[in-house]
C-alpha cells in the first residue's frame, strides 16, 4: 500500500506515481478520503474515551444516581457504535482507492512507456542468425513437443523431454549453488494462494486477469514463487541486524497470457507453466537500492556465465508493474529474432508490499515497514530456449555451457532423444 502520509506531504512523490500512470483524480480522491478517516478516527477516540469515563463513574455513582449513569453510558457506547461503523466505511473506501494508486517511480527512472527504457549496457557478441530457431531445434532434437502437449493440455503447453530435463535440472542446481553462497536461504513454496495475498503482494486488483483461479477452492495459481517468497514474513517484526534478508525459491509459475494472442506460439518463450528459481530480499529501508544492484549483478553474472550475449535496461515509469519504484530488465539475444527479449528482471518494491503484508523491521526508534525486492535467477524455459539458439552446433545439436556441465553429469552435448 502506498505511503498516505507521504503522499499528501511530498510532491515528489505524487509526482512519481503520476509518472506511472495514476490520475490526478485519483490520488486527490484518496486524500481526501484518508483525511475523513483520519478525523472519523479522532471522533472515536474522543467517544471512547468519553464512554471509558462513564463506564467507570457507574462504579462510583451512589445508588439513586446509577440508573442515570448506566443510561448515560449506555447512550455514548450507542453513539460509539455508530462511529465505529462509519469509521470502517471509511477505511474500507480508503483502501479500496489506494490499491489503485501504484507505487510511485524513483527519480531515476526514464518517463513514458513500453518503448521509452533506457539501456544500461550491452554484454557479449550478438550470434548471427541460426541454421534453426529455438522451437525447430527442440522439435528436431525430440526435446521439447508442443504437439503432444496440446493435445493433452491446450495451446502453450509443452514436453520438455531427453536431455533438455537433465540441462533444465542443471540450471536449477547451478543457480542454487550460487545464490547459497551468496547467503539466500533456499525455500520450496506453495503455488496456491489465496486472494489477500495475491493483494498483499502487489499483484491484485491489476493483475487479475493473468491468474488462473480455482473458484471452488477459493484459490489462485502463482506466476511467480516471489508471492510465497513475500509471505513468509507476513505479520512478523524482523530484527535490524539480520537484514538483509535473503531467500531463493523454487517453483512451478502459472501464467494465463491473456491479451497475447498470436504472440511467441511456438516453442517455450510465452507459455501457460513454467519454473523458475527467485530471489527475494527483505532489506532495511535504508539499504534497497544498494540491494537492487546486488539482484541486478547476480542475474548478469548467472547470464555472463552461460555464455549468453544479453543487455540491461531501465525499464520507464509508464511500464512498470503496480509494485515496483524501479525494475531492470535483463534481455538476452535471439539470434532468430535478430532481437534482445527479456528473460528476467529485478524489482525494489521499497515499502510497497511490506505495507500490505504487515511486516516491519525493528529499529531503535521503534518499527517501520521494510522494504522488498525481488529479481528472477533463472526462468527455465526462456533460458533454455536462449542457450539453444546460442550454443547451436552446425549439427543441429546444442554445446552444453561449461558452467553447467559439473550439474549434468558432464553432459557436453544436446542431442537427440531417442
């Protein structure tokens, strides 16, 4: 949730959420409904404390004057009910309207949309163009089949198959292994949740249409394990020093693509499941934005190393998700598309989430909301899909990255599964 205080008293930082796309409308009509809330609440206060005073004069009352106290109690605990009431009325109104304000853009992030990023820097050689692209590799190989998988599961399913397992098991390994020893705590999460967490989260009201739900349930399927990852801590006061506060998560993603019919159909660039590993850090306010460039440096580090050509930018305030004050993207390059496409990212959500999920950091002056971070380490299948067209051999076959060899069981080779 947005910071209420912040947003009336700095203009910077309205400037900044307006810069993402919320109206003046709209943040206009939050303050003024945070400013009832807040002078309902007052009215509470002073009828509780009213109604606290006449409880205890009952006690006190010599017996002809009881019966005119009770009642005078019982007539201010009346009113307070009804104060309560709207109160929460007010309350639900005021959260109900700040869902829809974003988290403003820090001031080094590039104004206006989906095109306007600003690239950081470009790392390796960009391949030419491959005898095959990604999706006529896997079906050459035998290695991922779309055509079964749609018969079983519908469009943008697949069969990953052969040696792609061993090499998908290998990128999960390799990146555990490195994050392990950058201090992340390893975590398996569940992959259904329910509805307040995908708001706590950041991801509802906005991204609602992306989530499958299983309405019988009352649940819904994460696309990314950074949901389990930002509720482990949901309620809970961490310590000062064990920030930062570093977790690794591992799973399965689930994702509806909906608005991107006929959009990357083939192969496993846009599919409906998929895993990933994710890091997520619980940092003190103070620390975030050093935090988001240790995220951003693992990713680069994890794509130097498989020997993928790829850029950073910065993606621009119109095109950052509700949650996120900055996001980088890293893109690799596909040499079929003759194009850089992104395969994964890291986000500061400064306090955003914290706020939503109630989990605050302990400090001298007492608790404030900590901040978050997330950045994918590995999303599978489009780094999959990135090293076969990288590492394509004029056979067809693909050269396993030599970082991921130890975790294959020294398998240099992609080959055809039989």
């Amino acid at each position: 949730m947005i910071d209420l205080r912040r947003l009336n008293d700095d203009a910077d930082y309205r400037a900044g959420a307006i810069r993402k796309g919320a109206t003046e409308e709209a943040v206009a009509s939050l303050l003024a409904a945070e400013s009832s809330r807040r002078k309902q609440m007052t009215m509470v206060e002073d009828a509780r404390a009213a109604a606290n005073a006449a409880s205890k004069e009952i006690g006190r009352a010599q017996p002809d004057e009881r019966e005119a106290k009770i009642a005078a109690a019982s007539e201010l605990k009346e009113g307070l009910g009804a104060l309560e009431a709207e109160l929460a009325e007010l309350q639900a109104s005021v959260e109900e309207i700040a869902l829809t304000v974003p988290n403003p853009a820090h001031e080094s992030v590039p104004d206006g949309g989906e095109d306007a990023f600003r690239i950081e820097h470009e790392v390796g050689d960009r391949t030419p163009e491959p005898a095959l692209d990604h999706a006529a590799i896997g079906e050459k190989l035998g290695i991922v089949d779309t055509e079964r998988a749609v018969r079983m599961s519908g469009s943008r399913f697949a069969y990953v198959l052969g040696d792609a397992v061993r090499l998908q098991f290998a990128l999960v390994q390799y990146a555990m292994d490195k994050l392990l020893g950058h201090g992340f705590i390893p975590a398996v999460v569940p992959v259904l949740v329910r509805e307040d967490m995908m708001v706590d989260a950041g991801f509802f009201p906005t991204d609602r249409d992306q989530v499958y739900e299983l309405e019988k349930d009352e649940l819904f399927l994460v696309g990314t394990s950074e949901v389990g990852l930002a509720g482990i801590h949901r309620g809970e006061r961490l310590d000062e020093a064990d920030l930062p506060r570093r977790y690794v998560g591992y799973s399965s993603c689930f994702r509806r693509e909906a608005g991107t019919y006929g959009k990357d159909t083939s192969g496993l660039f846009r599919v409906h499941q998929f895993d990933k590993v994710e890091m997520f850090s619980y940092c003190h306010p103070d620390g975030s934005w050093d935090e988001l460039e240790v995220l951003r440096t693992l990713e680069e580090e994890i794509f130097s190393e498989l020997q993928i050509p790829y850029r950073v930018i910065t993606v621009a305030a119109g095109d950052l998700g509700n949650a996120a004050a900055k996001k980088y993207d890293i893109e690799a390059w596909i040499p079929s598309q003759q194009a850089y496409r992104e395969v994964t990212s890291c986000s500061n959500y400064t306090d955003y989430s914290a706020r939503r999920m109630g989990t605050r950091v302990k400090l001298e002056k007492g608790a404030t909301a900590l901040h978050t971070l997330n950045g994918t380490a590995v999303a599978i299948g489009r780094t999959l899909l990135s090293i076969f067209e990288n590492h394509q051999l004029a056979d067809g076959t693909v050269s396993v990255p030599e970082v991921l060899r130890p975790f294959c069981g020294g398998l240099e080779v992609v080959g055809p599964t039989g």
